[in-house]
C-alpha cells in the first residue's frame, strides 16, 4: 500500500525540519508541490562540468572530481581550514571550509559529487566557500553495470542559497517511491491517441530517468498535462460566467442619436466588433470580451457605444483606467464624444484618488445614487466605498495594468454585470488562450481613413555621435512648421532613481547607469540656442495629479510645444497636432512599450516621426528591440517579435494572478500547438461533462492546480 498521495502535507512526509525549509524556499506545502518541481536540467556522473564557464556570483550545481584536499591552521584564530581542489578534467576551482577539517575523510581524490554553492574569485582562482556537496556512492558504482551507472541521468534542480539542487533530489528520492493515487488529468482516449505516458510513469521518469532518453516523453507528457489542466480551468471559469443570468440591455433611442451625430463613418472593423458587443449585451449571460487594437483604432469608440447601450435601460458603466491622467482624458474625449446633447443625460463623471475630498464625495454620491451613468476613474473605483445604483457593464482598459482579481473586485459591484476589456498591445493567439482563455476576443485591425502614418528611425549615436544634435534641430523645425514633440526618457531624474524609473529597467538587459532623466534633458534644451523661443514643459508620475492634468491639457490646447516625460504619456494621450516623439535610450524599454508610446504621434492628418536614441551596441538583445520596432508599424507583428525576443515570462508578467502566472514547463511561443491541442479536447470534455463526474482525475488536478484564492480570483462574483 502506498504511504503517500500528492496531498500529504511535506512535514508528515520528510519531517518538520526539512518542509520548514522547503515552505521558506519554495512555499512547497505537500508532496503534490514538491514533485511539481521538475528538474531544470540534467547531467551524467560520467560527464564535468567546464569550470571556465561558471559565472562569478551566481548559485551553480556542478559534477566534478576531486583532485586534492589538505588542511592548513587558520591565522590569528583556533582551527584549521580545509581546502579542496576539484577539476573537470581540464581547469580546477577550490572548495573552501572553515574549521571543517573532519571532511578530509570524505572529500578523497578520485571521488565524483554534485558541488553546490555560489561562485566567488580568490587571488584570481574560482572557489566555492562552504558548498553543499553530494557524493556518488561508490559502492552502488562497483555492483550496478559500470557503463549504465555513469550514463544515468542525475537531475539537477532550481535551487536557492537554503535548499541546494542534491537536497530536493534527497527528497524527491524519499517519497517518489511511495507516491500512489497519481490523478491523471488526460481522458484516456486522448493520452494513448497523441502516444503519452501515464501521468505516474511521466512523473517518474522526469524525477529518476534510467537512461537519458525516458527524460523528454516525460517532460512532453507534463507539458500536456500542464496545458490541458489550465485550458480546462480558464473554459471551466467561462462555463461559471455563463451560468449567471444577466440583465439584457437592449440599444434604443441613446445610440441612435449619437450614431447620427458621428462626423465620420465607422470602419468596417468598428462596426463587426460593435455588432458583437451589442449582441452579447442582449444575450442570456453576461459578456466577458477582450477588444484588442492598434492605438488609435477606435477601442474607446466602440466601448462608448457599449455604455450608451447600457444606458438606454438606465445601467450604468464604469471604466478604470491605469493612470489619473488617462482617467481624466477619458472623461474629457467621452464628453466631447457625446456632444452637448447627450452629455448631461449621461454625466461622465471621474472617480480618482487625487480629487480633493468634497469632488471625490459628490463623484461617490452620483455613482451610488445611478445619477452618473458612465463611471471613469482609476484603482479608486475599486474601493469599499464605492457603490453604484445599477452598475451594468464593467471597461477595463489597458488590462495588462491591472490583474483577474481586480477586473472581478469590480465587476462584483453589480449583479453579474458585462465585462469589456480593451488593450492597445497586440497579444499572439497562444497568449490570449493561456492568459485571456477566459475571455471571447475581438480585433480591430483596420485604422480609420485619413491617418498620415509614422515613419520611424534609429539614431545609433553610440557609433554616429553626430545624429545627436541632429536629433534636437529636427525637433525644432517641426515646431517651426506649427507641430509639437514629446521627448520620453527612461527617468525623472538620472542622478537620483526613483520607483518610476525602476519600471523601465525590467526591459534593459543590465540596469547599468540612466544618462537621460526628463531634468537632464529638459536642462540641455533650456539651454540649446534654437529652443530659446520654444515652450519646454517637463511631465512625469512624481508631479501631483491636479498638475500632471494641467500640463496635459495645455499639451493638447497647443500652448506647449515640447513635452519631456516619462512613459507616464504611453497610453491615452491624444493630441493630434503632436508629430514627433524622441525616445532617449529606447533600449531601456521594451517593444509593446516602444510601440505604445510612439502610437502618440501620427493620430491626425500630420505624417508621424519617432526618433529612437540608443547607444546599445549592434546585435545586442538591446539594439534587437529597437531596431525591430523600427521596421514595422504593425502591432500583431511586433507581439510576436516580442515574444521571441523576450519569451513569455516577461510578456505575461505577473499581473495575471492565479494559474496564469505559474507555468513550470509549459511555454508559450514554444508549445502553441501543444496549447491549441489541449484547449481543443478540454473543450470537448467539457461540453460533454461540465461537471467533470467522468473525469475525476481532472477535476482533481484542477482542484490541486488551481488553488482556492486562485479560484476565487477566477470567479470573484
């Protein structure tokens, strides 16, 4: 009988000790999470590691032999230090322990082990101070085939400076034995149809292979098992939101009047992804749609005409924004948007924390009692305080901002309200099956007519110093000719970082020194001789929100010529006699962030220039991105540039709390088709069983994956 299954706690398993250290390092709680920590590579007791290759400072794990060990006293102090001499047959490194002289017994030349430990530099040689080590047994070697034996794979596993990789194999040794009751999450039809393990075997031979080929049938078993668990979940969260009964809001008189009033004509992409929109507004269970479009392809027109649907049974919409000054710019193109006939009946108003505390009680009060029936604000709408009448359909914009529990905190407001997601960054299909699975997706790909376009540029003033000042005239004969310019740095301040700055470091290979900070570079144009009669004004998220607002409206009213910002402009600001943007070091950023922001010019009738600044060496990552971007306009076309450049940790970020976040050896780009496969036998299993009672081992692997405040994440209603 086995002693184990995947949800005995680790302490009844290993001991109080050993699952205390376990829970610190890896928040492993049971035997379930333990095994769930696959190998992260492998290697061969015949095989050592290049010692030349280890990075100084980093925690490593290496196979290597022992070439000498001695003791010698210890200056100034009792005891004696040992040192040890390890090889991989071509360099050596030491082994240093202090007053550890009773190791000299085990650590004998000629013994082979797994050295763990961090990398230091002592008088020019490799050492590891202290290391955890495990030594192959020679006895086993002598009994075991000599030749099977040194080609066994030894995993080796994330580690941190607490728990080395040899103590998870110690431990992963103590239970796989005795694991029983190993739920298989794959109907069996399907495993033996696409030639995969069972799910006991696949674990097995991830952890202890016998021989080197058992490792990826394995991996490729989990990788299924890890994508059809979590498509099942997303359908499972898609299956809850259908259940509810919604209130159907029919269109009337509201978005007839503001269709006739609409200076221009829809593009053919507005009004099929409209057309959905206001199906699913009339259907028997509440909408839960992603709009994704290029920026500046009429998302915020198509959501407003959503709100106006809403409206016409007195429901009321609320939009969070990620930042107060797309809030406050929201408010503004929505009331110029409906006109001054249809604006009072719908009194937009805005909800922010930086509104003194008389605004932010009267915007409360018209929210509570349904006088405002569009809602715009930012994280404040999702606090206690804030009720609303008949809260009907819930926007969210830029969602990759914001994660699945507060588009839920707020949709909880209301009684099964509509949900509508906008984003601005194209996603590639398999990112918005694994992370927005939940979600049907809409696109609006084509842009409406009469869009000048943007031409885009690198100035590499890395090898061409000269294309700096060039960059600051080109600036100034756009002025000249009637336009105006933004200028992004990567900091407020370069001399002194702050919080902000930090942001854009994620994107920059190392976070090396910031020369650009908006002071800097607002410094250098006070003082250039062509911008003597240019207005230069400075933006960034430091400024208090009633100022940030004041800048941003005197932007777009034309009384500022140049803005210098931070990426604080990188979504919603819209001023369509602005040309030109100037991104200083863009390769601290990355692509969707570079794209975002150079979507800020170009939006009228004005031909678009972005000038790229970078003195990232060619055929760096770096200058990779830049240069990207530079070549295409398309949005689509760069997410997947992005993805590869970057792979998906970075893209999915972990904003998407719960099982979005925590993929093990699933990968996005890498595994599509393994996705599409998956999503398309989860939804096959689930249109035939939605309550899963024919498939117990799936339900279970859910209910193990998907934790109960991920649950709740999933279906806060």
């Amino acid at each position: 009988m086995p002693s184990f299954t995947l949800d005995t706690r680790l302490d009844a398993a290993l001991g109080e000790k050993t699952a205390k250290s376990f829970l610190r390092a890896f928040g492993m709680v049971t035997v379930g999470d333990l095994l769930a920590h696959y190998p992260r590579r492998y290697a061969r007791r015949g095989e050592l590691t290049p010692i030349a290759d280890l990075p100084v400072g980093e925690l490593v794990s290496i196979v290597a032999e022992v070439r000498s060990a001695s003791t010698r006293p210890m200056r100034g102090r009792r005891g004696e230090i040992l040192e040890v001499i390890i090889s991989d047959g071509v360099g050596t490194m030491s082994l240093t322990f202090f007053g550890q002289a009773w190791r000299l017994k085990q650590l004998e030349p000629g013994r082979q082990g797994i050295f763990s430990g961090k990398v230091g530099e002592y008088r020019g040689q490799k050492q590891l101070t202290h290391p955890d080590y495990d030594l192959f047994d020679d006895e086993a070697a002598a009994r075991m085939n000599a030749e099977a034996w040194q080609n066994q794979p030894i995993p080796i596993y994330p580690a941190t400076s607490t728990v080395p990789s040899w103590q998870v194999k110690r431990a992963v040794d103590a239970v796989l034995p005795s694991v029983g009751g190993v739920p298989d999450p794959l109907p069996s039809a399907f495993r033996q149809a696409q030639g995969l393990l069972d799910a006991h075997t696949a674990l097995r031979r991830v952890h202890a292979p016998d021989f080197p080929d058992q490792v990826e049938p394995a991996r490729h078993t989990l990788r299924m098992h890890e994508a059809f668990v979590l498509q099942s979940a997303l359908l499972q969260q898609r299956q809850f939101v259908r259940m509810m009964s919604a209130t159907a809001r029919p269109a009337g008189a509201l978005l007839e009047r503001f269709d006739a009033a609409l200076p221009f004509e829809r593009t053919p992409d507005q009004v099929a992804v409209g057309d959905r929109i206001a199906a699913d507004l009339t259907g028997a269970w509440p909408m839960n749609r992603l709009v994704q479009g290029e920026v500046g392809s009429g998302k915020t027109l198509v959501a407003l005409r959503a709100m106006l649907q809403v409206a016409q049974s007195g429901g009321q919409s609320a939009l969070i924004a990620p930042t107060e000054v797309l809030a406050a710019q929201h408010v503004r193109s929505i009331a110029r948007m409906l006109g001054p006939q249809l604006a009072p009946e719908l009194m937009p108003t805005l909800l922010t924390g930086q509104l003194s505390a008389p605004e932010r009680r009267k915007a409360a009060l018209r929210a509570a009692a349904g006088q405002s029936l569009i809602v715009v604000g930012t994280h404040a709408l999702l606090s206690e305080s804030t009720t609303f009448a008949d809260l009907g359909l819930v926007v969210v914009d830029e969602q990759h901002r914001f994660g699945v529990e507060q588009r839920e905190t707020l949709r909880a407001k209301g009684s099964a309200p509509h949900v509508l997601v906008l984003t601005a960054t194209p996603i590639p299909r398999t990112v918005a099956m694994t992370v927005f699975g939940d979600l049907d997706v809409s696109t609006i790909r084509t842009l409406p007519a009469g869009r000048a376009g943007i031409s885009s540029f690198v100035a590499p003033v890395g090898e061409k110093p000269a294309w700096f000042p060039r960059v600051w005239e080109r600036v100034a004969e756009e002025v000249a000719a009637g336009h105006q310019a933004f200028v992004v740095c990567p900091a407020i301040d370069a001399a002194k970082p702050s919080a902000e700055d930090e942001e854009i470091d994620e994107a920059a290979d190392e976070p090396g020194s910031t020369h650009w900070g908006v002071a800097q570079a607002a410094d250098l144009l006070s003082r250039h001789p062509a911008y003597s009669g240019i207005r230069v004004e400075i933006l960034h998220g430091k400024m208090p929100g009633d100022q940030k607002d004041a800048v941003m409206q005197a932007f777009a009213r034309g009384e500022i010529d140049v803005l210098v910002a931070t990426t604080v402009v990188e979504v919603g600001v819209d001023v369509p006699n602005a040309s030109t943007m100037v991104i200083l070091e863009a390769d601290r950023f990355g692509v969707s962030q570079l794209h975002q922001l150079r979507g800020r010019v170009g939006r009228g009738s004005i031909p678009g220039l972005c000038l790229l600044v970078t003195e990232a060496a060619p055929g760096t990552p770096a200058r990779s991105r830049v240069e990207a971007v530079a070549a295409t306009t398309d949005g689509f076309e760069l997410a997947e540039v992005d993805l590869d450049l970057r792979g998906e940790g970075d893209v999915l970020g972990d904003a998407q709390s719960g099982v979005r976040s925590s993929l093990r050896l699933l990968r996005v780009v890498a595994d599509a088709d393994i996705i599409a496969l998956a999503r398309a036998e989860a939804e096959r299993v689930l249109e035939e069983d939605p309550t899963l009672e024919a498939h117990p081992g799936l339900a279970a692997s859910i209910d193990a994956r998907v934790t109960g405040a991920e649950r709740a994440a999933l279906a806060k209603n």
